[in-house]
C-alpha cells in the first residue's frame, strides 16, 4: 500500500540562511513597511480577482489565466515578505517587488495551473468546505488569516498577511530570541513554523479557487516540499502572461 503523501498544487519552500544578523530581526518591520503598503492594494486587487474568477468558473469551469497568474503572484510576494520578516524569519535578503517567480531567492511558491474546475464545488468550498481548515489555521496565525479572510471576501481591511498572535507567531518570536542571544536559528523550530506556513497557504490557494483539491490534514515540516514517487512527473505551473 502506497503511504507516501500526495503532492499538492500548491507548493512552498524556503531555504534557511546559514548565516542570519542577530539583531536585525528587531527592525525589520520598519524595513518591511514599503512590501505592506504594496500588499494593502494587492490584496485589495486579489479580492476582486477572486470574485471575477468565482463567476468564469461558474459560468465555464476554467479559472482565467491572466487572473490565475496575477494571484498566484499575490501569494508568492506574501510569502517572500512573511519568509524575510515574521512569518519565519528565515533570511536577510530583502525581499525583490515583483509578482514573479525569483529562483535564486531563498524563499518560493508556485501554484499548478488547473484545466478544469467544479462549477458546484466553487458555490461551497470558500466558506463551508474549509471550515475545518479556518478553525487549524486560526491556531497557526492567531488574527492574521481573519484579516486574509475578510480581505478575500471583499472587505476593506489591508491587514491580510501581518501574522499576528498565533502559533506562527509566538515560534518566531522565540526563534528571534535565541537568535539574538544565541546566534544561531533552531533548524527543528523553523522546520515547524515552514510546515505551518505550508498548510496556511494551501488553504488559501484552495479558499481563493485555485484548486479544486482539498488541503490535506498533514503538517509537511520542513524548508522542502515532501519527496514522492510522482515528484518525477512534469508539473503545471502557472500559466505566464506577457
């Protein structure tokens, strides 16, 4: 019987730094000011996008390419942002402001294209499918994914990605702790807060639309995505538009 984890659409990594400041951490939500005000209005843009897209799937199955793209480049600016400050902490290189893909920045996403999706399931998996994901996720983030969630549904609130009291949080708070203490970044503590990361984005991907497959109930630790048999079979990236 095959026990390996299924791979999922969505996929983050991020490469811990050998080397991090002890004390930059403490400013780095001064430095990070310019990528939050930039991710308000992009928020603002992927709420609308979603709505756009809930009605073309409704209407055609097919979740459009430009809007796919632009929203897959939303969460990968989010997670470069989280990654550099308190989503993990992971590096101190500053984050690039671009919706695309950076291979040599230590921390990526990417989001396979879907061909098809529902046009039942996209009236139900937002808000009752993923219930049970809003409740774990909560834990993970604290007051940030409620501000995701409220952004993603249209209301006016630019704070979607600033991790807030949760779990995430409080690890990284400590893990800054012992950095500038210690000098040094517990790898078994970042391995967790990149696991919870992982799951975080997965629902978001799966809430935005992006994909009809449901987030597994699993914690993929880890700066890696797990290895699986199927992990030699080419996969769909996003579409790229020009």
């Amino acid at each position: 019987m095959d026990t390996e984890p299924s791979p999922y659409p969505l996929r983050l990594t991020g490469e811990l730094a050998p080397t991090l400041s002890r004390g930059l951490w403490l400013v780095k939500w001064l430095l990070a000011i310019p990528h939050f005000v930039v991710l308000v209005f992009l928020w603002l843009a992927f709420a609308v996008v979603s709505v756009i897209a809930f009605f073309a799937i409704l209407f055609t199955g097919r979740y459009p390419a430009g809007l796919f793209t632009f929203n897959v480049g939303v969460l990968r600016w989010s997670w470069r942002v989280g990654f550099y400050s308190y989503g993990a902490l992971g590096t101190d290189q500053y984050p690039p402001f671009t919706l695309k893909d950076v291979p040599d920045y230590p921390a990526r996403l990417e989001v396979d294209y879907p061909a098809s999706l529902s046009r039942g399931l996209v009236l139900v998996k937002w808000w009752l499918l993923a219930l049970p994901q809003y409740l774990i996720i909560g834990v993970f983030t604290g007051a940030a994914f409620g501000g995701y969630n409220q952004v993603s549904q249209g209301d006016n609130h630019g704070n979607a990605w600033l991790y807030g009291s949760g779990l995430i949080g409080l690890l990284v708070l400590i893990a800054g702790l012992v950095l500038l203490f210690a000098d040094r970044y517990p790898r078994g503590l970042f391995d967790f807060v990149l696991g919870m990361n992982r799951w975080v984005f997965r629902v978001a991907a799966y809430t935005s639309l992006m994909t009809d497959v449901y987030p597994p109930f699993r914690l993929d630790l880890g700066g890696t995505e797990p290895a699986t048999a199927s992990d030699t079979t080419p996969r769909t990236p996003a579409p790229v538009v020009s």
